[in-house]
C-alpha cells in the first residue's frame, strides 16, 4: 500500500527538536541510541580525547554502516526527474527536485485509486491519519524542526451517499467527499515518497544515515502545485455533487487533469549531509608522530606505593586534640575558608564561590589541590584563631577562569589535631593487608598494582596525546549529522551519570531531557564535540589507509559479551547498532595500537 502508511519517509528532524526521552529506570535517548560495554579482550577500549568528567567510549565514525544506501529498487516513474547538486558548507549538499506534470499526474491518480479501492472493499471512506514526515512550518512562537508534521485524513465513517459497497465511486464524488485539501496532500506525499529515491541516487554511497531534510515548507509546496493548471487548486469549488447514478462535472475534472499534462512541475529541495573529505596536513603526517606526554608525579608506580602504605599508616592511628602549639606538619586542621578576589586598587573585590568551603578537613601531608603557598600561610596558626593572606592562582591551576588571579583567604581554624600513630613494623602486615605477614611483602603488592595503574594510566594518556595531535592534523567540514550525533553521545552519558549518582524529581527529569537544555549543551560543548568527531574521523581515515584488521572471532566474542550484558540488565538493544559501535571500538584501539608502534614517544612528569 502506497497512501496511507505511517512510515512513509524516514527523515530526520534537527536536534533542536529531539527530546531526550528518560525514565526513572534509566535513561535512553531518541532513535535507540546504545552504548557499547566495555571490551573484554586485552586491547584497551578506545576513548575520545575530553576532560575526565565528559570522556565516553567513541562510538562514531563514517564507516559502512553509517553511509545510507539508496534502494537499489525503485518506483518506475513515467517521465525523468530533474535533479541539481548544489554544494553547501559543512559537508552538505542541496538537491533541487523539479518533479514533471506527468509524474505529479500518476501520483495523483495511485492517490484516488487508494481511495476508491478503499471505498470498494469497506463500503465506507474511514482513513487513517497520514503522516508526511516534513520539516514543520514555521509558526509564530515555534521554531523549524518541532518534529514531523501530520496530516490527518478523516472522513467519518459512514457509506459515500447513493453507493453500496463495493460499487465504484466517480472521482468527482470522492474528492468532494474525502475533501479536496485531503487528496492535495496525500497526493503530495506520494510525490515524495516516489521521487526522493531517485533524487537521492546523486549522493548514494556518500549520503549519511538519517541527515535527509526536507528544507521546503509544505505550505510553498501546495502553493506551487496549486498553480492555474493545478487539477486539485478548485477543481471542488464548483462541482455541485450529481444526484444519484449521475457524473455531472467529470468532464471539468479531466480537463483539469489533461491540463496538468503540459503544465507547471512540482518542485521542492532536500538537504543531505555527506562523508566529509579528510585533508591530512601534513599529507600522511600521522605515520611520524613525535608526541610529548606529561605525566602526573603521583602516578609513578614507586611513588604511588609509598604513599598508599602512609595512608594505610595513618588510617590506623587516632586523632587527638592539639591544644599547646600551633599548626605543624602533619597535624589536621578543620577550617572555615572565605576567598574573595583582589582588585587593581588592592580592595577586596567579589567572592570566589568556588574557593570557599565551612568544615573543610586539612590534612598537611596532603595539599597537592591547594594554591602553592596556602600551607605554608597557615602553618603555626592555633585552634580558634582567623589569619588572612593575599594568594595569586597559577596558570596551571584547574580552573582556567581564576589563573593568575590574586585572591584574598580568610581562614579560621576551628579544630586542630595530630595523629598518634602505631610503630611501623611487621605487626601491621596483616592489618595493611590481610594475608601478609611482613611489611616487604605489602610492600611488594602494592608495588605490583601500582605498576598496573601506571602502566594504563601511560597508555591512556599517551592515547590521548595522539589523538589531541591527529585533530590539529586534519582539516575537514564536520556534517552537522555527526557533530549532533556525537552530541547526543555525550549528553545522554552525561545523563546517565547524573541519574546514577543522584535522585531527579519529575520537573528535574522533564528540563535535562528538553530540547533547551539539549541545544544549551551542544553551544558549551561545541569545541569539544568537534574535537572528537575530527579525532574519529582521523582515526577511520587511518584504518582504512593503512589497510587494519582485527580478528574475526574477537568481533564475534566482544558484540556476544555485550548483548549479554544488555540482557542481564533487562535493556532493549538493536542488535546491528551494538555491531556498528563495536566495529568502531575495534578499529579504534587497533588504530592507537598502529600509532603507538609508529609515534615517537617522550614522556615528562609535570
């Protein structure tokens, strides 16, 4: 059935219009987006170059499965279409359709013989609704791309007067019954649904999935199809319906059609995104790589040992009152901190929320997230005393907003302690860690998972190093198709972090999910959505270049383990989805791996 079909074309709408669709349950976003789980096999899982809060598994690239294929089987159509390419920024291209008469003729015509088929077989004209999934017209208050448009066509059910069922129907009678603005826009649909097909052979093999919109209003599409030879403009306006057994007004009706035959065609325009082009600057440059990794302090293995057995030292000493002396080394202080900025003029400027805290707890063998100099200011200060000194912020400082700006600390010390720890020797093994018996073999554990952590810690940022150095190495237009993808990505991570560390009331749950908040993240993450749809790119670039492959059987394995996964948690999945996203994390690690192999690497402590 050609007419009445609810999913007639596919189009996808701006993410403007797209709401987050969640529940109390868990979170899942429009189109059956899934996250892939975390690979199993010993190549680690591949990761967009973000801050930690906003990293996600990367799940896109322009790969096989993201490229759309026109059906290779298409409606034959009495006469060619005309079809112009106009290229557009952003990887997008504009087609202009000019649909001939004839065509719009035999659309018209499949139209009313659903109709009249419908008559004969039920006796009735009872329609379902028809959906023309169109970018929406823009209306006062409302912005394009509120979602897909409907067009219902109803018709209350009851037989067409002075015919049984199953008896034809004359087609003036039917217009004039079913309403001629009804048969106007099913006729319309069915251009579409039979046109855009070929329209899209243009682009086949390069169009991506879902990026097809309809970039004219359906207002102006009626407008040009009601032009003076338009069969259906008035073709109702002055057919008076014909008494029983009569065809009064047939002939006016298939003068009109005859018109239509040399008349006006029926035009529109379809937006389509397409695979970017990949510009390497310099051609290739990415087989030569010389990166420079810098590395935290606390990472390093022997480091992070030492320190772990002192925090398991100190956890099982007691805490006592200082009560003769001041702050020293060692010693922690509860504060209260109020920080506010200095201005030019050396007056106290506006305060700085995020360096103030009531109760913060100071240990002193631990300030590595203190300004420099804030220890050292405080030390000899005494419980219940307030001291205040002037600090400048670094510029390696974390937020980049207060780098270099100096600021004004008051602090009051409400509370002072030192620790009464135990002697360390061997009688602590076993509590450090149960099953030892002496301090070299806690020792030597730990040592070995620190080494584990560091070891990953490594890799992970050397990965990200490549992959900050692949980005600024490319030059390519990023479809608006994937950096909304992407977007959604990692919205919809972001979400479901939220949710998983927090309870979120109704109200709570409706805005994060709402096309405002959805738009409001994609404008501040805007850098760093480009940056990883550019690293993606870079990187499916590079395993097809250098001809890469992972093992059949490793596919097989990883996209089991995580249906399972989905299973367990009682998640719907769309099995050739979690296949894609897989694929993609495959070739992604082996691209790092390739890189790794090939990259001069230096690493330096910070």
């Amino acid at each position: 059935m050609e007419l009445l079909s609810s999913t007639i074309l596919n189009f996808k709408h701006s993410l403007s219009s797209s709401r987050i669709q969640l529940s109390r349950s868990s979170l899942q976003l429009k189109n059956n987006i899934t996250y892939p789980q975390k690979l199993t096999f010993p190549s680690r899982q591949f990761l967009i170059s973000l801050p930690p809060t906003q990293r996600v598994p990367s799940q896109l690239s322009v790969s096989a499965s993201s490229v759309a294929t026109t059906p290779t089987v298409k409606d034959k159509l009495p006469a060619d279409i005309e079809v112009e390419e106009i290229q557009e920024p952003n990887s997008r291209v504009r087609i202009s359709v000019s649909v001939p008469p004839v065509v719009c003729e035999d659309c018209y015509k499949r139209v009313l013989a659903e109709f009249t088929k419908r008559a004969k077989v039920t006796g009735s004209l009872v329609f379902a609704p028809i959906e023309i999934l169109l970018v929406k017209e823009e209306e006062k208050g409302e912005e394009m791309g509120e979602g897909p448009r409907v067009y219902a066509c109803v018709v209350p059910s009851s037989e067409v007067p002075g015919f049984r069922p199953g008896k034809k129907v004359p087609e003036n009678i039917l217009i004039s019954h079913v309403g001629k603005q009804n048969v106007r826009k099913a006729t319309i649909e069915s251009i579409l649904k039979r046109t855009i097909p070929h329209a899209m052979s243009s682009v086949e093999g390069r169009a991506l999935k879902d990026s097809v919109h309809i970039i004219t209003k359906f207002s102006e599409m009626e407008e040009s199809f009601a032009s003076p030879v338009d069969f259906l403009r008035d073709v109702g306006d002055n057919i008076v319906p014909p008494q029983l057994g009569t065809t009064s007004g047939y002939g006016k009706l298939r003068s009109r059609i005859q018109s239509l035959k040399t008349g006006m065609p029926h035009q529109y325009d379809v937006m389509v995104d397409v695979a970017p082009e990949l510009k390497w600057i310099p051609e290739n440059g990415y087989r030569n790589l010389k990166i420079i990794v810098e590395m935290d302090n606390f990472i390093d293995a022997q480091t992070a040992c030492e320190a772990e057995i002192k925090r398991r030292h100190k956890a099982l000493g007691a805490l006592r009152i200082v009560t003769d002396r001041g702050l020293q080394v060692g010693d922690v202080a509860i504060l209260d901190i109020s920080t506010t900025k200095i201005k030019e003029d050396e007056s106290d400027g506006e305060k700085i929320p995020s360096a103030e805290s009531n109760g913060f707890q100071l240990d002193t063998e631990e300030v590595d997230s203190l300004p420099p100099g804030f220890l050292d200011s405080l030390l000899g200060i005494q419980s219940g005393q307030t001291k205040s000194f002037s600090l400048v912020f670094p510029d390696s400082w974390r937020q980049e907003n207060l780098r270099g700006v100096p600021a004004l600390f008051t602090v009051d010390c409400k509370e002072l302690f030192y620790r009464d720890l135990p002697v360390l020797d061997d009688s602590l093994a076993e509590k450090f860690l149960p099953g030892c018996s002496t301090l070299s073999q806690v020792r030597e554990s730990i040592l070995l998972k620190c080494k584990e952590v560091e070891e990953t810690a490594k890799e992970q940022a050397t990965d990200n190093a490549i992959l900050d150095q692949l980005c600024k190495m490319i030059d390519v237009e990023i479809p608006t198709t994937l950096f909304e993808e992407q977007g959604r990505q990692l919205y919809g991570a972001q979400l479901l972090q939220i949710q998983a560390n927090m309870k979120i009331s109704e109200e709570q749950l409706s805005y994060i999910s709402s096309p405002k908040a959805v738009n409001e993240f994609l404008e501040v993450q805007r850098e760093n959505i480009t940056n990883a749809v550019k690293q993606n790119l870079a990187v499916t670039d590079i395993f097809k270049r250098e001809n890469l492959e992972y093992p059949t059987e490793v596919l097989v394995k990883e996209i089991e383990n995580s249906i399972a996964e989905f299973k367990r948690n009682k998640q719907e999945y769309d099995e050739e989805r979690v296949k894609d996203q897989v694929e993609e994390i495959l070739e992604g690690a082996k691209v790092l791996e390739w890189l790794r192999e090939h990259a001069e690497v230096q690493y330096i402590t910070r």
